[in-house]
C-alpha cells in the first residue's frame, strides 16, 4: 500500500470511524463510506482505488460524468450526492449506481425507466430538508412518504432511505437525530427503506451515534478542494 498524505487520511477516517462505531456499540461492517472526489481529479480517485475505496461520490453532472468515464476500467460505484435537474436525471443513470438527493417528482420520473424498458435497478435515497430554506435541496419532513411512494411507484429504482445535510448553526446530533425519526417513519412504508445517509467531515461521529449507514466525506480524505490532491 503506498504511503503520502492522502493514505494517511483516510487512514485516521478509517480509524475514527471505527472508534464512534465502538462508541455506538454498533459494526463498521453496517456503515459504508463514500469519498466525496468533486472537485477532485480522476487522477486522485484512481489513487484512491488502490488504497482500496471503492464507493465514490461526486455532486456535479457533468464532472461526474467526465470522471467515470476516464476511470471505466476500475471497479467503482458512484453515488450522486448534488441537487439534480431533470434534464440531466435520465443520463446520471448511464454511470451512478446510487442517487442521494432524490425531493422532486419530476427527476424521480426522469431517472425511472420508461415502461418495459431495459436497464439496472439504481438504489435511491429520498434528501430531507432539515431548514425552513426550500432552496436547500430536500423535500420538507411532511413531505418524505409522498416522494418516497414515488420512487418505490417508479420502475428502476429502488427506495434505500433517506439522506441528509445537517444544517449549519444546528447541533449535528440534533439534526440527525430527527432524521432518524424520518428514517422510522419511512421504515414503516418499506420495511427495506432502512438506510441513513448523513455524516460528512465534521459531523460522521454524530452521524454514526444516530444510525448513519452511509457516509459522504469529502475533505477529511481528500484534503482542501481549492488545492490540487
Ligand atoms: C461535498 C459534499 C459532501 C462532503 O463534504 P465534506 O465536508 O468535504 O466532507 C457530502 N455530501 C454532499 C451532499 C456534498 O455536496
């Protein structure tokens, strides 16, 4: 395994996410870790492959798209973390294999597949707004089961959980603990909806003592996005 600084990250993210796992008394083995790479070269993301990371993410269509491309010949799954317009819904499906950010109709129907039309089952998490600001992304808490419905309603995809960004000037506990509530109210539309995607650099250990399934890190392993590697 090659040495640098980039290993030595993600080695001290490994290592504390395997403490708050201890500390919540549950198993790493239940939490997967994405690295968030936007920003980032593909260059970087193929370093990252061989130190063994294999969930990517990245929130911009168009740099996702160039990336995956570039790294066809690793086995990578990338999740799309970003807000996403319909337009661009239906050709995300050509290379992510997980959407984070699913609050809209609209981009639901655009990442289903059209009936009787071939194509893999994509895994989706329903984004909850944890602000009164309706230009984050996310759909409003009384909104969750609707949209929820939608995707399970929708061919080619499949409902995984909700997704969150803890809202700045919250306490993160707090805010992931109501999305824990979210998840059981969700859990009790589909049982298999059980996912929580929320923890990013500064907040995983209180994502992981609320339940995270799924982490999205960026520059906890990555470094600075305003600096190159
Ligand atoms: C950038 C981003 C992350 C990672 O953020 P860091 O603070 O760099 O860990 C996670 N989730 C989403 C939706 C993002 O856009």
């Amino acid at each position: 395994m090659t040495g640098g600084p980039l290993a030595d990250r993600l080695t001290a993210v490994r290592a504390a996410i395997a403490d708050a796992a201890r500390e919540a008394g549950r198993t790493e083995s239940e939490i997967t870790t994405i690295v968030v790479t936007k920003f980032h070269s593909a260059e970087l993301v193929r370093e990252l492959h061989a130190l063994g990371v294999r969930d990517v993410g990245e929130n911009r269509h168009q740099e996702a798209s160039a990336k995956a491309a570039s790294l066809g010949d690793l086995d990578l799954v990338w999740h799309f973390v970003g807000q996403l317009q319909s337009k661009k819904a239906r050709q995300v499906r050509s290379y992510a294999s997980v959407v984070h950010s699913l609050d809209r109709e609209s981009v639901i129907d655009a990442l289903a597949l059209a009936d009787g039309a071939a194509g893999v089952v994509i895994d989706g998490f329903v984004q909850l707004n944890l602000t009164d600001d309706p230009g984050r992304g996310g759909v409003q808490p009384d909104d969750l089961l609707r949209i929820a419905e939608r995707v399970k309603a929708a061919d080619g995809l499949r409902l995984r959980g909700v997704m969150a960004v803890a809202p700045i000037g919250e306490e993160p506990r707090r805010a992931f603990e109501r999305v824990r509530a979210a998840s059981a109210r969700l859990r009790t539309l589909d049982p298999e909806a059980g996912s929580i995607s929320t923890g990013m650099s500064g907040d995983f250990r209180e994502a992981i003592l609320e339940g995270a399934t799924h982490l999205r890190i960026g520059s906890a392993i990555t470094g600075n996005r305003t600096t190159p590697g």
